[in-house]
C-alpha cells in the first residue's frame, strides 16, 4: 500500500507502509502481520519475487542422529548434545582453512562474518546464484567448498516472498535490504544440514500460515531451534507455547531449563523456562520425599526447587544443609564448589531465616569463602534485630526480585525470635508469631511446632494446638513449650507464658510456674486465653499489622 502526497513547490512523494525498513527494530510489520495468513502463497511462484535454493548436506558421523529422527525428547537431547560438542570443536579448529559450517548462520551479527576462509576479500554467508544458477553454487571462493568438504545430498527449489519473510525475521530483512550485491539478486541459496531440513520446511510454512503441522514435543524443539536460527522469534513463542501445553516431565522441565543456554534469543522461550521451573518446584516441593531424585538434579533443576517460597521444609537450617550435601556431592573439588555456592546457590538459602545457632556454623564451614560467609551472616543478623514493621516491608520488596532472601517459607517448624541472656542468669526470651490463616488450619486438632531455641546447652521448642476442652467440651488454644529428648536428662526451669491482642498493649502474662523437665515432656496449658476457639479466632481478639491478622506469644524461661 503506497500513501502518496503533493507539497506545494516539491516533487511527489510515496511513502511504502509495508516497507520493512521503516520501522523494523520496533516490530510493527511482526505485530500488523502476526494474524494474517499467507498459507496459499507459500511456494507459489504467481506471488512470490524470489527464489530459494536450499543445498543439504549430510550431517557429520558424530551428530547423526540414529534412525529417521529424534523419537523422544532424550533422543533429542542427546542429538543436541553430540552436535553442540561438534561445533565446539570446529570452532576450536585452526583458523587457516575454510571450516565446515552451514552457510546460513545467525552466530554473528552481520551476514557477511558468518564464514571465514583464507582468503577473506569475498567472504560471505550467503551464495547468489547468477542468472544461470551455476556458477555461484559451485565457486570455491564464496562457499569455502574444499576437497573432503561437505558433499551437497540434494538441492530443494522454493518460490519466496520477500515481504512475507523480511516481516517475521530480521535475519531475512537484513538479507533483502542491505544493500550488498546479494539483496539484489532474484535467487537466493542456503546450506543446512539434512537433519534440519523437516524444521526449516515447518519453520518457513509458518511464516507464511502462522502455524505448525507438527505437534510432537521433540519436533518442535527442532522447529524452534531453527526459528531462533533465523531470528523468527514469533514461531519460538508458538513453539513454547505448544510445548507448554504438552504434559511435562522431570526430564523435559531439565531439558526447557537448558534452552536460554542454547539460543540466542532467550526472551522467546522465557514462559516455558518459568513453567518448567514451577513444574519442578511443585514436583519437588517436599524435598525430603524425594531427596535421594533431587540430589542427582543438576544444577537448573535444584536452583528452581530451592527458589520456591512454597517448599515444604522443617526449616532453612535444613535447606543450608541440603545445598551443602547436594554440592559436595556434585563439585568433590572445594574450588569448585566455593564458585558454584558464590555464583549460584548461595542467592537460594534464605540466611535471615536460619537459626543464629547455624549461622554461627556458615562463619566456620570452609565450603563458603570466608568474606562471603561473613557478608551473608551479617545482612541475616541485621534483618533479625530489625522490627516487625520493617522485616515485613523488606519481605514484600524482595517478592518481586529474584532471590526471595527475606520472605518466609511455609516451615514445618514456625521461626522464633530469641534474645538471651547470662545474668544475672541464664535465660532466654522467646517470641512466636503466628498468622491468623495458620491458627485457622489448626482446627479442629491440628498443631505447629516452633523451631528449636537453646538455653543452658538444652534444646526446646513451642508448639501450638487446638484443644478440646475436658471440662467445657468446646475447642481452644493451646500453648507448649517442650524439652527436646535426650535420654534421662533432666533440667529445672522457671517459666512464663505472655500474649498480647493490640499492638499497643504490653505483653500480658498469661501463666507462670517451674517445671522439671525430663526427656520428652512438655509443659503449657490447653486454653491459653480461657476462651472457646470461637471467641479466640473472632478478629477483634487478635494482633492485627497492616491487614495481616498475628498471635504473638512471648515466653520467658530461667535456669
């Protein structure tokens, strides 16, 4: 469509809307073309301005795949694997000859640094056929064809639009409107591979029909492949997107986790990376069940599970561990283990979290670089002396970064807060949160346990239940504190049991006495605040912080 207007005093002006050149970095033409199917001109020479010769070669003895293709997504990985580690080595070759590449690439840039022969003056990444066709495609100076190169199978004819192609990717744009003597030309080759060959055919039928024949997970990876090949980043959304809708497996999730490593345009398939990182976070959500699988994750696969808010764990000391046991087992070498907890999974434990018992462990463990260690420990030490109030507001503004360090995990044992003292003896002062949508799941008998605090080298902990009452037959809350077990040992201690409803109240005791406490007893009350779970769990009666309803206990205990 041509917008055609006369100035006064100046010649007649066109201005081609459709010309890709006028506003390709901003895909107006990939937006305004995305619904328009062109299925039935494709191949077809009444509507097409140029000619595509596509040479296929054999695939090298290292990365041909067994068989007519890829059957599974392993097979895939595996063909992948081999043919990356190829083109590794020949990147790796001495570079005083030509090297055996396809002719088409997108590795680089510009088109004209694709190959790279020995005599560079007429280097090219493409090869233009002159009006015979024959010339180009056997000239040894602009396809660095040598004896022993790659021998051409077959050649396949298509019929191309140029519009249609420069629209949907901007390696074809930059192809038809360079400038060089190439864009000129009415016949264009490229050289594949034959293991390409059935995804570029899909790949082109899409850019003309915007969709895909195939539906087999493995195929579409192929397509998707060539459709970041050929910066054709509207087929790798559809490739992803049908690829999402496909069940999911362990094994595709790792596979999905790998991609942005192996395109060049990572943004296309950035939501079937997120999907597989959720679908391994919920498969793996209860790490213990499955600890033995997840040790022998590699490196992807436990950097999604361990980003997880929704991980079910005892408490962080138990997720530093693991990220201790899983390292150790998959870097032998300390080296390399110090970079890869620096580099990666360091950002994956939630140190605010952790008992000051184990940070103290983080300062001496050797797996850690020291200044690391020590810069950790201190932002989790600091986050812990900070107020409620503020703990919250730093939680909520790391929700929306990637590390999460400062947001809470649903812990199987609820984080306290402990200040302890020396004199003028030993004791501690223990705080308990507890949300309102927490104290709700305990109904009608259910319990939480508080992680473990420590006074006189003696482990305790507090649990919480819902009750019911012996003499009033009605459910309430109940408050423990209890002695972790270790044997016949025994330990006097002087106690009290405080709550509070409004944030500007003191806290109120609520219970006091002293109790000897010998290896697995416990010591609390049923009905905490002497009223029905009814009356307890009615909002008014609760400690309530910008919207979120709290239990705080606070529990005193002397030596």
């Amino acid at each position: 469509m041509l917008l055609t207007k006369t100035i006064p005093g100046m010649r007649e002006t066109s201005l081609d809307l459709f010309d890709p050149r006028s506003s390709m970095d901003s895909d107006y033409l990939t937006n305004n073309s995305r619904d328009a199917d062109f299925g039935f001109a494709f191949n077809d020479s009444n509507f097409s301005d140029r000619v595509l010769q596509i040479e296929i070669i054999a695939d090298s003895p290292e990365i041909r795949p067994d068989g007519e293709g890829c059957s599974s997504l392993a097979d895939w990985a595996r063909h992948r694997k081999r043919r990356r580690e190829v083109l590794n080595k020949e990147i790796a070759l001495d570079d005083a000859g030509c090297h055996e590449e396809e002719i088409l690439s997108t590795d680089q840039p510009d088109m004209h640094d694709v190959v790279k022969c020995e005599n560079e003056e007429e280097a090219v990444a493409m090869v233009e056929e002159s009006a015979s066709g024959d010339e180009a495609v056997n000239s040894n100076e602009s396809n660095c064809s040598m004896d022993g190169g790659p021998s051409i199978l077959r050649v396949e004819t298509l019929h191309i639009s140029s519009p249609i192609l420069a629209a949907k990717s901007p390696f074809f744009y930059k192809l038809f409107s360079n400038g060089m003597r190439e864009s000129e030309q009415r016949s264009v080759t490229v050289r594949i591979h034959v293991s390409e060959e059935t995804a570029l055919m899909e790949l082109l039928n899409f850019m003309y029909s915007n969709t895909l024949t195939t539906t087999t997970a493995p195929s579409l990876l192929d397509v998707l492949m060539a459709a970041d090949k050929f910066e054709v980043a509207s087929c790798m959304r559809y490739c992803s997107r049908l690829l999402r809708n496909l069940p999911m497996t362990p094994e595709s999730a790792l596979l999905y986790l790998d991609l942005p490593s192996s395109v060049l345009m990572a943004e296309a398939v950035q939501p079937l990376t997120d999907a597989a990182k959720q679908f391994l976070a919920a498969r793996y959500k209860d790490v213990t069940k499955y600890q033995e699988e997840v040790l022998n994750l590699p490196l992807a696969g436990i950097e999604a599970i361990l980003s997880s808010d929704d991980l079910q764990v005892a408490s962080e000391d138990a997720v530093y561990d693991f990220v201790l046991k899983w390292s150790r087992g998959q870097y032998p070498k300390l080296d390399d283990r110090r970079e890869i907890l620096a580099s990666h999974l360091a950002r994956c434990i939630r140190f605010p979290h952790m008992t000051c018992r184990k940070l103290k462990k983080v300062l001496t463990c050797n797996d850690f670089d020291h200044e690391l260690a020590s810069k950790l420990v201190l932002e989790a030490l600091f986050f812990k002396a900070e107020t409620p109030h503020r703990q919250r507001t730093l939680a909520s503004e790391e929700s929306a970064a990637t590390s999460h360090r400062f947001v809470e995990r649903a812990y199987k044992y609820r984080p306290v807060k402990v200040v302890e003292f020396e004199l003028p003896r030993q004791q501690c002062v223990v705080y308990l949160d507890l949300k309102h949508e927490e104290c709700l799941n305990l109904f009608p008998s259910g319990r939480v346990y508080s992680q473990a605090f420590h006074l006189g080298g003696q482990g305790f902990f507090l649990s919480a239940h819902c009750n019911m009452d012996q003499q009033s037959s009605f459910h309430c809350f109940g408050l423990f504190l209890g002695m972790q077990e270790k044997g016949s040992v025994t330990f006097a201690v002087d106690y009290e049991f405080a709550a509070r409803s409004k944030p500007t109240e003191e806290y109120m005791s609520k219970y006091k006495g002293n109790y000897t406490f010998t290896g697995g007893k416990a010591v609390g009350y049923r009905n905490l605040f002497a009223m029905p779970w009814t009356s307890f769990m009615a909002e008014d009666s609760l400690y309530f912080i910008d919207g979120i309803l709290h239990l705080r206990a606070e529990l005193t205990i002397k030596r």
